[in-house]
C-alpha cells in the first residue's frame, strides 16, 4: 500500500516467532510468504535474499501442509470418503504454487 517494505518486513519478522510458538500455522505460512514477497520488493535480482526467499516460501509451503492435515484431522472424514471443500491450508498452497509457477524468477538462487 506504502511501500515501505523494509518497515513490512521487520514487523513481520518480529509477529512470525509469536505464530510459530502459537502454533497458528495458517498465519505463520502467510507470514513465511509476505515475508518472502518484501524481500523480493527489495531486491528484485536477489544478489543478497535469494536463499532466504526460497527458504520463506519453502517454510510456507510446509506451513500450510501440515495446517491442511491437522484440518483433515479435526474433520474426521473416513479415509474413502472425499470432503465436500479442501482445507483452507490446501487453498492457500495451491494460490502460492500457481503465483511461483508464473514467476519463476523469484525462487531462482
């Protein structure tokens, strides 16, 4: 909106401990990935943050897997039958799949 990324990326920096103690993962997975896109603001190259943008999006990903299966889990669905809606968590990864799938530069090293 202002684009102070340097200032979004502090503040996130100091909110992704408190989720990840929390064990909120959706909202960590979303941090993980707004922290990943500030980074790129900043260095769109990545002479400097490639790995730790790859990393980021990678401790998105994650994220949002293992939210997705605690989700299954709470749903107690037999394993044969299919859920009427995915986990939100399963939204949320395949969004930021398809966002990386059309800019492969991002996650270049």
């Amino acid at each position: 909106l202002i684009r102070d990324f340097e200032a979004a990326l502090n503040t996130y920096r100091l909110i992704k401990d408190d989720y990840r103690s929390d064990q909120a993962l959706l909202h960590y997975g979303s941090i993980q990935e707004m922290m990943a896109l500030c980074m790129y603001q900043l260095d769109p190259l990545q002479n400097k943050s490639g790995r730790e943008v790859f990393s980021n999006l990678e401790s998105a990903v994650f994220a949002y897997n293992k939210a997705a299966d605690e989700e299954r889990s709470r749903r107690s669905v037999s394993a044969s039958e299919r859920p009427l809606l995915p986990p939100y968590a399963t939204r949320l990864a395949t969004r930021l799949c398809l966002v990386l799938s059309t800019r492969p530069n991002i996650y270049r090293n």
